[in-house]
C-alpha cells in the first residue's frame, strides 16, 4: 500500500537528508553519500558480489529497499542478502595532511560488511545504531568501488528487531532492510575528537566535560569554550579522557518552556568540533505531601507523554526529511505534551536534537529482541487486572530468551543506545523493556543502566512483568477505566500510565490499508473529542492526588493498521480539534500543580 506524505511528494533525489546528520559533534569536514546507489538482491549462501551488469538497478540511500522512497519497492527476505554499490571518489585536499578519512552509517539494519575496491574494511551488526568505518588506508586518490553487504534475519531470529515484521499486521508493522540512515564521510585530523561526555551540574553550576581522543598519540591539552549566544560564559584546559569541570559564570536551566542550549567548543591540537549542553537535572523526590514524584531541575514535573512510533508511510523508519521530523514534535508540543515516548526505535541524531532545542522531554526505549514471544507473556497480561501482571523474567523460555548470547547482545546495545544519546538533555528516561517483549532479568538490566547513566531515571518493565526494580512504577491500561493502585508501604517509585488511550477514527483517503484497529473505536471526529475529554478529565485527573506524574497516550499518529493517532498515518489530519485536546491536558497540568504544591503557598 503506497501513502506519500507532504515531504515524501517533494523530495529531491539530489538533496536527500542533506542537513549534518550528528548535531552533537560537528566538523566542518564532511560529505553526505545519500542518493541514488546501485543495489542487488542474492541469496544468502553467494559470497561475491553480482558482476557489472548483474545488478538489480538504483535504490535510494538512505531508504530501506521496502520504503516506496526507495524507488525498489521489494521485501529483502532473511535467506537472502542485499548489496549496495557506488562509486567514492574522494575530493583533492579533503583529507588534511596525516589525517584520517572515516565512513560514517547511521544505521543498517542489521548485519552489514562493507568493502572498498573488494577489500573487506569493516562490518558491524545491530540494526538500530550507528558505526564508523576508518577508510585512511583502503583509499586512494581517484574513484574506489564502495560495496556494502547486508544480512537481515528480521523479527523473532535473536537480534533487535524492534516492531517490524515479515508477516506485519496489527500492532506490528512492515518489515525493512539495509541502510535507513544517512551515510556520510568525514575528514579528521590524525588526533582527534572521537567523543565529548557533556554532564551538566545544575546545583553548583558547572559542567563536567571528558574530552575522548582518538588517532596518533599526544600530550596536547584539549580547549573547551562554553558559550551563551557566542558570548563565552566558561572554559578550561582538560587533558583528553580526564573528566574537567567547566564553571559557568551564568546558568540558564533548560526546560520544555525554556529549551535553553549553551554552546560548545573543543578544540584539540589541529581538530575542532562543535556541540551543545544543557543545563538541567532528573531525578525521583517527593512532592509536599511525600508523594513520590519526577523531579525536573528539582521540582516536581508532569511528564504529559504521547507515544511515537517514529514510523512514516513512505520511508518506514526513515523519516522523509528534516522537516517531516519536526513536524512531528513541534506538533505535539503546540497541543500541549511535554513528553515524547521513543517506542522500540532509535532515531536518526537530528531527532534529538530536534527535542533539544524544541523543548521535548523524551523517554527512550531500547529497542526489543528475543525468539518468538508467547501469548502468555505479552497478550494475555494485557487482558488481565493489573494484580496479575507479574511474570519472574529469569524464566527465559516464556519470554523468547533462551538465547545467552541474545540476552548479552541487548546489554550491549543497551549501553551502546545510553553512551550514543548521553549528551541530549531532552532523553530524561531510560525504558529498558515494554510488555514482557524480550524481557529477561529486567532488574539487573536497569541497575546497569543507571550505574552507566545515574543522571537519568529507569523505567525498567513498561506494562506488565512488573520486577520492583527501576525509578517507575509504569503500568498500561487500555479498554478499562484507570483507577490509582494501591501502593504499598514500600512502594516508593513513581506512578506512571505509560500507555493508555488508543482511541481510533477512520480518516477515509488518509488510511494506509483496508485492515483497521484500536482500543475503542468511535465513528465522528465529536464522539472522539468528547471521549478524549472524559477520559483525561474523570480518569487521570483524580488519579494525580493520588501519584499519577506521567502519561503516555496512544498514540501520536496512525501506523499502518493501527488508526489510533492523533495525526493520521499522513500527517494531514489532527483528528481531534487542537484547543480541546490542549485544554484537556492543561486541566491535567494544574490538578498537578495544585496536588504537589498543596500546602505550600504556590499558586
């Protein structure tokens, strides 16, 4: 089923994504390779490339073979594997003398070997997240034949596979291959800035930043400058990999209302980069009752949530411009949320920083991997009261994690996803797990989650499969009304209704397919205001005296099946009228502020 969006209909196959794909660390010295490649489909067991001649005809990079913005329109199939080929041809002087040249994927979904003039220079597996190839000693001057190889077991093989499906339907949505993320080239000086670790300090002030250096050895001293509006408010001298504090003359904290970001700049003998920071700080406290609550630059913050798919009709996972992804959050902000779900995806770094600068919290999933789930683990709990949501996750067969290599690999892309979006002030939660899918030891998982990151909360079991573990107490409750649980003595994390809601219309000539689902259908756009009004106003707003201090309603557009968004799968349509969906959740916000702030003066 083909479904253009505004963006989708205007691409210019000679400007794909063409804006610096990594806000966090930027160079001067790079080169976007999205565009149109050469591609092929073989089977899985030949191990060389087709011939000159033998390949299947253009693909659009960065969109997956099954995106209809890739021109291919086919589904890639585990048995088989998918080729890439281009020509690089590095410019005269893009290089500096002694330097290093790198080959940056944002993500290639999910084994990838990459080659240059037949010889293999490097591979990488995992679906979801970045990786970078040295090409210094593999290329020359003049056109080298670039080849990238890719294997995709898909879903219920092992590895991450996050909502995608061969067999998609329902809640579980088409399946995609090979590179979905911008590909780029960058020149480096031979030392280098291979990472900055940006910790802001609100309480005193300061910022502790570790310059990690990478290339040729060397005693230079990096520089760090902190800047407000190019004026410098800070700077120090910080030996590389030494945690240093950076002292800021004037703090400005950043907040959903104010996303203030301060500037930063390192330099590092020859290199130089770009980031930002800013100054803000999460945890768990009470309100003025001893109610357990999320503190956000240490006041109580309701986190008003709607939960994003980050799926697009054209470009599956890969947003069809930088446009298409602010549309999204700038969207949801005007009607009032001040939170955005990352459900099963990592998304492209621009996203991020999308967040960042528009003021959008963001809790962060990792993305799901695992065998095939069992209805006993992730249906029938959803059917159940909530008393009887509770599995012990070490019994691994149940949950599809017989696998100890699996399990190890999701530890590793775990830390990998925290260690990628550290610096990004908006991701304010980290949610290991969701609805007993690959869920395993989901205690243990948390808990090297936030000794990796302490900055930051853990939502460790969103839905069911409740552990006792992480900084939440996160529950999902759909076609049923939500009443606050009783809280035992003992219970001192946060309540939060991670999912609820998923209310549907039917928007005729803005759906993607004949197949339609929900929570609770409703056929007029009144009769779905009117419900959406109820259920905030007779459901969630008691429920705030009693803890509620974060929702995440289903959901922030359609996808595929699923007609349950705010946004048709398009984004054409806001479904629900935007004043009655933000006056709804400012009702939420003061029953909030009245609750946490009861006795203590506050308006």
């Amino acid at each position: 089923m083909t479904m253009l969006t505004r963006w989708g209909r205007d691409l210019d196959a000679e400007r794909v994504l063409p804006e610096h794909p990594r806000p966090q660390l930027v160079r001067g010295t790079w080169r976007s390779l999205n565009g149109w490649w050469e591609h092929a489909v073989t089977p899985a067991d030949v191990s060389e490339p087709p011939a000159d001649g033998a390949w299947d005809g253009r693909i659009l990079v960065p969109f997956s073979p099954e995106a209809p913005l890739s021109g291919v329109g086919r589904q890639v199939q585990p048995d088989e594997l998918l080729w890439y080929r281009r020509t690089l041809d590095v410019p005269t002087g893009f290089v500096p003398p002694g330097g290093r040249l790198l080959l940056h994927f944002g993500a290639v979904d999910q084994t990838a070997t990459v080659y240059v003039d037949g010889q293999e220079v490097g591979d990488h597996h995992g679906g979801y997240l970045p990786f970078t190839v040295d090409l210094t000693d593999a290329v020359s001057p003049g056109p080298r034949e670039l080849v990238v190889r890719v294997r995709d077991l898909s879903n219920n093989r092992g590895p991450s596979s996050g909502k995608q499906r061969l067999v998609r339907g329902g809640i579980w949505y088409t399946a995609q291959s090979g590179i979905w993320q911008t590909v780029w080239l960058e020149a480096v000086p031979a030392r280098y800035v291979a990472e900055l670790h940006l910790v802001p300090r609100l309480d005193d002030g300061t910022v502790e930043v570790t310059v990690v250096a990478a290339g040729a050895p060397s005693r230079d001293l990096a520089t760090v400058r902190v800047t407000d509006g190019g004026r410098l408010v800070g700077g120090a001298a910080a030996p590389a990999g030494v945690p240093t504090t950076v002292r800021l003359s004037a703090v400005r904290p950043w907040t959903p209302d104010d996303p203030h970001l301060y500037g930063v700049e390192v330099t590092l003998g020859a290199d130089r980069v770009r980031s930002y920071v800013g100054m803000r700080s999460v945890a768990v406290g009470t309100d003025e009752s001893g109610t357990p609550r999320l503190l956000l630059n240490g006041e109580p913050f309701l986190h008003a949530g709607v939960l994003d798919q980050g799926y697009w009709p054209d470009g599956l996972l890969t947003p069809p411009s930088d446009e298409a992804m602010v549309h999204d959050i700038s969207t949801m902000k005007r009607l009032g949320f001040t939170m955005l779900r990352k459900h099963i995806k990592v998304e492209p770094l621009r996203w991020y920083h999308h967040c960042d600068r528009l003021g959008m919290l963001v809790w962060q999933d990792m993305v799901n991997g695992g065998g095939r789930y069992r209805t006993a683990a992730v249906t029938w709990p959803g059917r159940l009261p909530s008393a009887g949501r509770r599995l012990r996750d070490d019994r691994y067969a149940v949950f599809g994690r017989t696998d100890s290599h699996g399990r190890d690999e999701f530890r590793r892309e775990a830390r990998a996803t925290v260690e990628l979006l550290r610096n990004t002030p908006s991701v304010v939660c980290w949610v290991p797990f969701n609805e007993g899918w690959g869920q395993f030891d989901a205690a243990a998982v948390a808990a090297e989650v936030a000794a990796l990151d302490p900055t930051r909360v853990v939502d460790h079991a969103s839905g069911w499969h409740d552990q006792g573990a992480g900084d939440v107490w996160s529950l999902h409750v759909y076609q049923r009304r939500f009443r606050a649980p009783r809280r035992a003595p003992e219970e001192r994390r946060v309540l939060a209704l991670t999912e609820y809601g998923g209310y549907d219309l039917t928007v005729p000539d803005h759906t993607w397919g004949p197949e339609h689902m929900g929570y609770r259908h409703f056929d007029t756009v009144t009769a779905l205001a009117a419900a959406f009004e109820r259920l905030h106003d007779d459901e969630l707003v008691p429920t705030v005296g009693a803890g509620l201090s974060a929702t995440v309603y289903t959901q922030l557009c359609d996808v595929e099946d699923e007609v349950n968004g705010l946004l048709t799968y398009d984004r054409e349509v806001l479904k629900i009228d935007e004043a009655v969906v933000r006056a709804a959740l400012d009702r939420l916000r003061a029953a909030f502020t009245a609750s946490t702030s009861a006795g203590t003066g506050r308006p």
